[in-house]
C-alpha cells in the first residue's frame, strides 16, 4: 500500500521540496511533478528530520497546488518525484452556483471528496467547459472545511469518470473530452460508460466464472419467446436494454387456469393489467418501435422476508493494489405491488444482519453475495472494455440458494446508504474509489503499457 503523508508548505522564494525522513530516495532528483505540471527543483531530506513532506511556497505555485492540500502520496522516478494524485473527477449538470456546483449530487460528492485526506489523493470536480487546452489547466471545484473552492489546477493523473446518465454521454463533446485526455495526454480515464444490459449479458455467457449466474436473457424477437419463457419460470421481465433506476420494468406473469396473463409494473403508481395475449400486453405497454429495444429475462422466485421478495445490492471496488473487495451489501425488499425493489417504488433497504439475525445462516448468505459478486467482477474487467473499478451489483438469492445476477451498474446509484446501519460501507466505498486513483497513477509512472496494452 502506497504511504501517504502529511503536507505542510513554508515560505521561501527558492523551488524546494523536503522528503519525509523515512524515505530513501532511489535517485538524484532534480524534478517535482503534480498532474501535468513539473518544475526543477532541490529535493533533499527533512533538514528538522520530520515525516513529512514539505514545500516551499514559490513551488507549490509553479506546480499549481491548493494552498489547502494537507495529505499526498509521493512516487518517484529517478529524475522526478510525483506528488499527489491529482484526481480529476469528471462530470456534467453544473449550475452557477458555487455553493451547489451540481445541484442535487453536490453533498454526494462533498461525501466522497471529504475523505482524500485519509488516502492521500487531491481529488477536484470539473466539467468540459473547466478546461482550458491552450495552457494546459483546469479551473476545478476542491471541497475543503465543508466549503466548496474553485482552484486553477494542472491536467490531473487521472480521471475518474462520474457521469449521471447515458445521455450526457452520448454528447458528442464528452467523446471529445474523453479521447483528447486520453490519447493527447495519455490520462488513464476509469469507470468509463454505462452497461448495456444485453451487451454485458451475451459477453458473460461464456465466462465459466459468470455463467452460472446468469439468469436465461434474449432481445425481444416473438411473442412466442415470451410465451415460452412464461411457461417455464412462472413470470420474466421485459427491460429495456440501456435502461436504469427500475424504468420501464415490467413483469409478465401467467394464469394457467384462466389462460391469463398479468402485467405489474409502476407509472408512478403500482399497477397490475390483465390481458388475454402476450401480444395484446405488448402492443398495449409498448407504443410504435419501443419493443424494438426490449430483452425478456427469466424469473427468479426469490426468498422472502414477511411474504415480499427481496434482493441484495452488492458493491464492489478496486483498493488501492488493484483487487476488487466487497464494500457494501444492503438488502433491498420490494414495496406492495411493486414489479422490483426500487426505492421510488416502495421498496425499503435493510442491512444484511437484520434481515438475517441468525449469525449461521447471515454467514452463509454473506459469503454467497460476496463470492458471486467477485466472480462477476474479475468477468466483467476481463469481457469490459476500458477500466472497470467500480460495480454496482443487483443480485437476487432463490429458494433453492442459488444466487443470480439481475443487472450490473457501472455506476451504481447511493440511495441504499440512507440506511444508517451502512454509514461505514458509504465511507469505505468513496474511500476505495479514489484509493484506486493512488494505484492507477502508480501504474501509470512505472509501468504505463499495462494500462495502455488493455
């Protein structure tokens, strides 16, 4: 694990940078870098002999570091030292407003960015129209003392990818933004883009890893598939292929006795429909080329908790070596009449250990959620383009045991950390997405084809 220090700056008109005493430099360095930024500099030990690392004014302004930073990680070359990283994490729907730079989502970030201390990366906000290509900086958000700042920095070591949808990814100036970074200036981007549910499916039905997770998925060809499906599991669901947030899910079930089929689903309200056909519901629930986009997903007669199904989210993340590790699972139970257990459709979120108070059989289902989840993870890195570090997992546990994955978030959604029982696992996971950035910058500085041959 790659040590972090405290910081502390002094006055001096000279560009120096003092190690922490600790430290054995492997080199005679003559440079100091932060982001994109360097400058020729006089590294020497601590002259006080403290464990710490120390910048003289005049550098830390040259290289473009916030007067406020009070912890960074430091590497080294053997020319340059690397202080930080710089972490720039990239989003959109900015307001003008410097309190609420991202409206609803800023006290999210502010949760997130409030622990760089803790781990040693600088992490700022920013958005397209933040950059200025000509000289190379960043006028970014930093969060300090519960305030939010707007600080000139250099291009980071890496981006951390936060965008809110698919739309705003779809633009053709985040594309731009995206490429430039990447391919110009060689700034690894993580977390990039959102799942497509049938995609990331037909990728992982031949990974021996993921597979037996998987519940039976197609595109919507024919009624007839449909039927089929019905007939054999009881109830499918009909999604949309890029959707999220439980939009458009409906669930088909079937009446053998009647030769019946039934339609539960949510337009703001809980509602169940009858129809004499398959085709008759997809004509009636899907208007013009809409079914066009639909998958059909077997399903699951999932365990219950006072007579309603219930699910699990499971998220994961890369430490700051690079491994995935579990850091949160919260259980999600349906709302009455709901078609799944969203939130925004009645569903309530319990830890783990309420629902399952017997230490045994918590165990039991604690070590399947956490094994299947890091299965899938090390699948989907491997099947994935780009670099995954973070996935929010939909898994549901069946009467026989057996665990399923329903979806794979590459940009799960927060609200299961309202639960006051997951305050830890809410640190943890923001803790762990920029301790991630501390390896990917080390990386990239000592062995930048790993990341560049992916």
């Amino acid at each position: 694990m790659r040590v972090r220090y405290k910081c502390e700056f002094f006055d001096s008109e000279e560009l120096k940078l003092y190690f922490p005493r600790e430290l054995h430099p492997k080199g005679d360095h003559q440079y100091v870098s932060f982001g994109s930024s360097a400058a020729e500099a006089d590294c020497s030990k601590h002259p006080n002999g403290r464990n710490v690392i120390a910048i003289s004014s005049s550098l830390a302004v040259i290289l473009g570091i916030p007067e406020f930073v009070s912890s960074l990680c430091l590497f080294e070359d053997e020319e340059t030292v690397y202080l930080g990283p710089l972490v720039g994490i990239f989003t959109s729907g900015f307001t003008p407003f410097q309190l609420m730079p991202v409206g609803e989502r800023t006290n999210g970030f502010a949760r997130q960015m409030s622990v760089q201390s803790s781990v040693g990366a600088v992490p700022f906000l920013f958005g397209e129209k933040h950059i200025d290509w000509e000289k190379g900086v960043i006028h970014g958000f930093f969060y300090h003392e519960q305030s939010w700042k707007k600080r000139t920095v250099p291009f980071p070591n890496v981006v951390y990818d936060r965008l809110p949808n698919r739309l705003s990814e779809s633009q053709p100036s985040f594309r731009e933004v995206k490429d430039k970074m990447e391919n110009d200036y060689l700034i690894p981007w993580y977390n990039p883009g959102f799942f497509n549910k049938l995609e990331l499916h037909e990728r992982l039905c031949n990974d021996s890893r993921a597979e037996n997770y998987l519940p039976e998925t197609h595109r919507f060809t024919s009624f007839s598939e449909i039927e089929r499906m019905v007939a054999a599991y009881g109830h499918v669901y009909l999604k949309h292929a890029d959707g999220s947030n439980g939009e458009k899910i409906r669930q088909v079930l079937y009446d053998p006795e009647k030769e019946e089929y039934y339609c539960r689903f949510n337009d703001n309200k809980n509602r169940l429909y009858k129809f004499d056909s398959i085709e008759s519901l997809i004509n009636h629930m899907y208007k013009g080329k809409e079914s066009e986009k639909l998958i059909v997903q077997q399903g699951i007669r999932l365990i219950r908790i006072e007579k309603k199904p219930m699910d699990f989210r499971v998220h994961v993340n890369k430490d700051e070596s690079g491994t995935w590790k579990v850091s949160a699972v919260a259980v999600k139970i349906a709302g009455e009449g709901s078609p799944t257990t969203h939130t925004r459709f009645g569903g309530v979120v319990r830890s783990l250990d309420e629902v399952f108070p017997e230490e045994e059989v918590f165990e039991a289902n604690r070590k399947k959620l956490h094994t299947a989840a890091l299965d899938l993870a090390a699948a989907i890195e491997d099947n994935i383009g780009g670099i995954v570090a973070e996935i929010g997992f939909d898994l549901g546990i069946d009467r026989n045991g057996k665990v399923w994955m329903f979806e794979a978030n590459s940009k799960p959604g927060r609200q299961i950390f309202s639960h006051p029982g997951l305050n830890e696992s809410d640190t943890l996971t923001n803790k762990l997405a920029l301790a991630f950035a501390v390896h990917l910058t080390e990386k990239t500085i000592h062995s930048p084809q790993l990341l560049w041959d992916r």
